[in-house]
C-alpha cells in the first residue's frame, strides 16, 4: 500500500523525447522518485492498462494516480510543489511561457525525428538503441527487430509528418534558427529567461536532450556552431531548484523579451498557421491536410488530434488572463502577425480529455482482440497525451 510521502514510480526510456523533459523537471524540483527503464512489454502490461495510452512517460503518485502527459503533469507537479515555481507570477509572461513550451514541444518534434530515422548514422544508432532497450523482451531476431523499429519510425514520423524532399530544408531550419537564437541568449546568460531555468527552458529540453544533444548529426552540428546551447543542456540535467531560488527572471511586467523575440516571430509565421491548418482538417473529419508556412508547402501531413487540444490548451490560458494582460497579449500577437490564425476558428474541440482530468488518466479494461493489436502496434500516436 502506498502512502503520500512514498516516492512516485516515474517509467521512462533514455530515447523518449518527453521522458528526457519530465526527468530533467523532477530532477529540479527534488521529487522523491524511483525511475524505471521498461521494455515493451513491461510497457504494454503496465503502460497501457493504467493510462489507456502507450506513450513515454508516464508515473503512479504515491496516492495511486496514473499520470500521463508530461506539459499538465508539470503543471500537475507545479501546484503540489510550489517552491522553485518555473512559471513566472506575470500574466504576460506566463502566457508567452506556455506558448513558446508549446512550440519547443510540437513544432519541434518534426526536426527531431528527421535527424533521428532520415540520417543513415542516426538511425543506425537508434535502431540498435531502441531495439535493445524498448524490445529487449520482444520475440524475433535482434537483426529483424532492428529494421522493423526503423521501418515504422520512418513511416510514423517521417512520411506521415510531411518530411520529403521539398520541405526537408525547412526542417531542418527548424533546429539550425533556434540553435542560433539559443546560443545568441546563452551567451549572456544561463537559462532561455534569465538567471534560473523557466517553463521556456525545460519545454527545449524534449529535444535538445535526448535527440539533438545526442543524436549523431544533431550532436555535431550543436558542438560545432553553437557550444553554449550543449553547454545549457548540461546545466539543465544538473540544475537543482535550491541553488536558483534567489536568482531571477529577465524580463519587464507585460514586455516580451528582446532575446525571446526569433521564437515568436516564427511560432506566429509558422506555428499559429499550422496548428489552425491541423484544427481545421481535424474539425472537417480529415486524416491529413496540407497548409504553406514561410514560403513552404507541407502537403498531406497526418492529422493529430493532440494538436487540436494544444491549441485548446493556448486559448483557455489566453481566455482565463486578466483584462490588461490578455490586451498586451494580442497586441503582442498582431505585432507579429499570428494573432489571426490563433484567434480563428476557436469552436474546433479536439474531443481529448473532456473533463478536464489531465494528467491524471483512468485505468483502462482492454479486450482481448485491441490488447493484441496494441502490443504489435501501439496506441495510435493521433490520440497521444504526453
């Protein structure tokens, strides 16, 4: 039986984009956990059953609560541990934290498998690491396991995300414009918002951790061009609340950075467009849909869901502002040309979590015939909480 000062039970893979973000979280905030490594199967018999979802991380609290979904959970963890807050008390920067998390986490997952299945090293590397450590206990040849991790990352989250030939400059200018303004920011300063790590900072670190960091092409490109952003990486995985708790933010109340302004420039030229394009298409019962941003046309990417409820996510923070700081918010967003495509079509609903429940996820009973599928396949990664 578990009681509440027990530590949480954290389940994680050294690969998973969002395990790398939530680990480096805890790790600050001092959470007492205990971290368990699994392999599919051990995923598939505790994973799935207890959050409906197979999807990297995931933790049991010591009341017994499964939780999923690593951006609530930190806002989850947020109010049961208050000291060290990673959120700002400012409205306006509250605000510009969650939009910019936002974007750290989805607008850069695209780049981040690129580098990961497109590159013939890379995904070589991480064949091996995701066979021997996620299918350690999975019947088959190690050789056949390993193509088979390949194919289907390939196909998930390359071909079906919008990466060919046309877009895959673009892409990769995702990484190389915010190595670039990273380093230009790090060069001053230790953390995306000043002296101590923010939401900005641990959003980054979903994929300048365990992919870009460490990913062969990415790695090297980092090394090279922008030495202060893989020094950053090193101080977030470090970094302990205590030791930041009199250091502060660098910021004016209702004023953006100047130092944060590349990031919203491009969420407003090509985050805000996409996430309506993906609304759109998922309100009109679409599987994919394609949408131009920044001069690029991306044709046919998969629709997901998930995104329609990031989007949600942004406007019930924008809608719950106060008066003065939801005005300095939209002028911010005009000035930058986004406001347009994140104030229309605010009606679409992702159908994702409509009681609002998030991060705490209810066990689940699967039939037999869905609980073989999912232990070949997965939970489709469209109705992902991570």
């Amino acid at each position: 039986m578990t009681k509440a000062n027990d530590p949480y039970q954290l389940y994680i893979l050294d690969q998973s984009y969002y395990s790398g973000k939530l680990h480096s979280y805890l790790k600050y905030k001092d959470v007492a956990i205990n971290t368990h490594e699994i392999d599919f199967v051990e995923w598939w018999k505790t994973g799935y059953p207890n959050t409906g979802l197979m999807k990297m991380p995931f933790a049991q609290a010591p009341t017994g609560e499964w939780l999923q979904d690593s951006t609530p959970m930190l806002d989850w963890f947020e109010k049961k541990y208050p000291q060290n807050s990673i959120l700002p008390d400012d409205p306006y920067m509250q605000f510009f934290c969650r939009l910019i998390e936002d974007y750290a986490d989805e607008w850069h997952w695209r780049p981040a498998m690129h580098y990961r299945w497109s590159y013939k090293a890379d995904a070589a590397v991480n064949s091996i690491r995701f066979r021997d450590c996620l299918m350690a206990s999975m019947p088959g040849p190690a050789w056949l396991n390993s193509f088979l991790a390949k194919k289907r990352q390939y196909k998930e989250y390359i071909t079906k995300d919008g990466v060919t030939a046309q877009t895959r400059d673009h892409v990769e200018s995702i990484y190389l414009n915010a190595l670039k303004w990273m380093e230009a920011i790090l060069e001053k300063q230790e953390f995306l918002l000043g002296d101590k790590p923010s939401l900005i900072d641990f959003g980054f670190m979903a994929s300048m951790f365990r992919h870009y960091s460490i990913d062969p092409t990415p790695a090297k490109i980092m090394r090279d061009t922008a030495p202060n952003v893989y020094l950053w990486v090193a101080r977030m995985w470090a970094a302990k609340g205590e030791k930041y708790q009199d250091k502060h933010w660098h910021f004016k109340s209702g004023e953006l950075p100047v130092l944060l302004k590349p990031f919203i420039k491009d969420i407003c030229q090509a985050y805000l467009p996409y996430l309506l394009a993906n609304a759109k298409a998922w309100g009109n019962n679409q599987e994919s849909c394609s949408y131009t941003v920044q001069g690029v046309t991306y044709k046919n990417t998969k629709t997901y869901d998930y995104r329609v409820w990031c989007r949600e996510q942004l406007i019930k923070h924008f809608n719950n502002l106060p008066k003065d700081a939801k005005i300095a918010v939209e002028k911010t967003l005009r000035e930058y040309g986004g406001w347009d495509a994140f104030s229309e079509a605010q009606d679409i609903k992702s159908k994702l979590d409509p009681e609002n429940t998030a991060p705490v996820r209810t066990p689940i009973k699967p039939k037999m015939v869905l609980n073989l599928k999912t232990f070949f396949s997965g939970t489709p990664w469209s109705t992902s909480n991570r």
